[in-house]
C-alpha cells in the first residue's frame, strides 16, 4: 500500500499582491466617498444656517421713524405769569386811639385824595388839648409878668444904677425861662391839635377802596389795626422773572403783549417800566416791572395774567422733537443711525422744555439722524431701515416693525 502525504496549498504570489491592492483601493473609495459626503454635508450645513441668519436678520431687521434737528431761534416769545396790582397800594391806619363813631367810604368806592374815610371819637384827648391850652395861658401870663419886671429892673439900674449886675441877670433868666416854657407849651398844643386832625381818615391818594376793617363802635389804638386798603387802578402794574438765560437784551419801555383768560381775545399791551439791575440768586431770575392803561378800571388788581415777551438768548441751541428722548434717570440720550444704517446711542444735554419740541444744548449736530420714538428692544449697533418722519398733529406715530 502506498502511503497519501497531501502537500500544502500555496497561492501564487502575484495572486496576494493583487489582493492587497484591490483592499486598499476599496478601502480608498470608501474614504474618498466619505469625505466627499461629509464635505458636502458641512456645505448644505453652512448654507442653511446662513439662510436662516438671513431669514432671522430679515424678520428681525426694524423700520425706524428719522428727522434731525434744527436750529434753534434766538428770539423766543415767552409766556410769564404775573399778578395785576394797583400802581400805588396802601394800608390805612389810624394815628390815635379812639372809638369809630362813623364811616363814609366802603369797598369798591372810588375816592379822591383827601376825601374823608373815617372818623374816630377821643374824648380822653380832647380833655388833654384844653389842659395843654390852659397850661399854656399860665405860662404865658408868668411870662409876660417876668418881661415887664426885667423891664422895670433895667429902668432903674439906668436912672440910679441900684440895681445890681447879679439882680439884672436873675430877671433876665426868669424871661428866657419862660420863653422856653412857652416854646414847650405850643408843641405839646400841636402835637395834640395833631392829633385831634388824625381823628378824620382821609384818603392818601385818589384810588379805590378795596378793604374796609372797621364798624361803628371799634375801638382803634394808633398803629394796631388795620382801617381800609386803597389802590390806585390806572395804570396798574405788573411784575414779571425773566429767566437768567434771556435777561441781558430787555429794554425800558418795550411793548408786551397781555393776555388774562377771563377776556379772551382782548389785545392788551404793557410797557416794560423799570428793569432790575442784577439777577436774584434765589430764583436766578431778573425783576422787570410793566405798566398797564387801565381806564375806567376795567382790570381788578389781584387777577391772575400772562405776559407775552419776545426775548433774545445769547446761546445757540437745537431743536428736537421730544420723542426722540431716551430719559433714564442716570442719562439723557438720543438713539442715531450712523453708517451702513447702524445704531448708536449719544448723550445730550438738555435746554428748555417747548412743550412738543425740547431744546439741545450739547450732544448732537445738526447733521445726525435722529430716530423718533425710539424701541425700547433698539440696541447699538442694530441694523434698522429708516423712514422720513411727518409730523401729525400732537403724537407723532410709532415706529413700524417689518
């Protein structure tokens, strides 16, 4: 029996060479397809977050209202209030104590000056007046006596020289004493008759009584209480505060215009009068003082009116409308589109309230643009579209969203 040994199996080695090239191109294809997937992946990737950063940018991109701001005037009409006064006021008091036994004038009686007011009853004084008088007569008869003895005295010591120089002297004293005395005696005498002429109230000027305190029966003492108010009421005055900004250009003399709500379309006109030489530190504020015609006393002193005054600043300054404020309470700031449409915020510094419009002092120019009303969403650096803003009555509308 022949023994079987199989021999081994081998592969011819071109057969492996081969098999290893095919394994490492396919292995190759896979990789170059999976690259090629994930590039393109990574490109579908970027185009659809850009897409949607468009879309967002696109949805979100806002329509702002825009003006910008304009000079402001240097003239300016202000409106001031005041309070009509009489040109002269006064309070009547009374010079002595008594009892009112009758009065002739009440409130709104237009008197003359010296026109009896009042009358006041003072028994006490009178009883005082006719002892002063007496007081005096005594004192002028001892002076008359002493006068004729100097004058006997002086007789003699010329006829018999017996009288001595010191003798002479004592009776000329007694004469000087009694002159004095009776000097004395005629100023109490009228410093009561006086007195007695303070007992009739009278007008200090011509006007219009526009209080009276006292009845029949009050008992007055001189200085204490107050009797009647009288005011002279043409012309009548008034007194205005212009404020530190536009007080350097007022002129006496100046026509202003007046308007009192109880007589609507009345062209009154005041005079600038008199004007303060200085500005109040307390109000910084300058006095000016106006008179007012008033013939016929149509005007009552105490009303409440408006000056209308055309004044002049000396400071340059930008109008704006007052929406386009953004007021925290650290800043005051307006919202601008610069360049490429794009947000940013700058700080102002504010002048006067003009109602719809407000004064800029510092901040801006005249040649950036403004949004109105601004988003409380806006932030800076945001891109906005922009729309020219028009004015409508009181409100101007609100910014639009796309």
């Amino acid at each position: 029996m022949n023994d079987y040994h199989p021999l081994p199996l081998e592969l011819p080695v071109t057969d492996v060479k081969r098999s290893a090239v095919y394994t490492k191109r396919v292995l190759l294809g896979v990789l170059v397809l999976l690259l090629i997937g994930g590039s393109i992946r990574v490109l579908l990737n970027t185009r659809d977050a850009q897409a949607l950063e468009d879309y967002t940018a696109e949805t979100l991109e806002r329509t702002v209202l825009i003006t910008k701001a304009k000079p402001g005037s240097l003239e300016q009409a202000l409106k001031l209030p005041t309070t009509l006064r009489g040109n002269t006021e006064s309070v009547i008091y009374a010079r002595t104590s008594g009892y009112v036994t009758e009065w002739h004038k009440g409130i709104g009686d237009l008197v003359k000056k010296g026109e009896l007011l009042a009358t006041i009853d003072a028994p006490e004084q009178e009883q005082e007046l006719a002892q002063a008088h007496a007081e005096r007569e005594q004192i002028n008869a001892r002076l008359d006596l002493a006068r004729q003895t100097l004058a006997r005295w002086e007789a003699l010591r010329e006829r018999e020289s017996v009288i001595s120089q010191q003798d002479l002297a004592e009776k000329q004293s007694l004469v000087r004493q009694g002159q004095a005395d009776l000097a004395a005696a005629n100023a109490k005498v009228k410093r009561l008759e006086q007195l007695e002429g303070f007992r009739s109230i009278v007008a200090p000027f011509t006007g219009i009584i526009t209080r009276r305190s006292i009845e029949v029966g009050d008992l007055i003492e001189g200085g204490g209480k107050e009797l009647f108010a009288i005011t002279q009421t043409d012309p009548l005055r008034l007194t205005i505060w212009v404020p530190q900004a536009y007080a350097d250009n007022l002129e006496s003399g100046t026509d202003v215009s007046l308007d009192i709500r109880e007589q609507p379309g009345a062209k009154l006109k005041a005079k600038i009068d008199r004007i303060a030489g200085g500005i109040d530190p307390n109000t910084r504020a300058r006095q000016v003082d106006l008179v007012l015609p008033n013939p016929g006393a149509k005007l009552l002193p105490g009303a409440y009116a408006e000056v209308g005054i055309q004044v002049t600043s000396g400071i340059e300054t930008l109008v704006v409308p007052a929406a386009v404020l953004v007021i925290t309470d650290q800043t005051r700031r307006v919202a601008v589109v610069g360049e490429r449409n794009r947000i940013s915020f700058k700080e102002v510094e504010l002048g006067r309230d003009l109602g719809r419009d407000v004064e800029i002092l510092s901040g801006i120019t005249t040649a950036d643009t403004l949004i109105v009303s601004p988003s409380d969403q806006i932030v800076a650096g945001e891109l906005v579209n922009t729309r020219e803003w028009q004015p409508v009555g009181a409100t101007p509308p609100n910014p639009v969203k796309k």
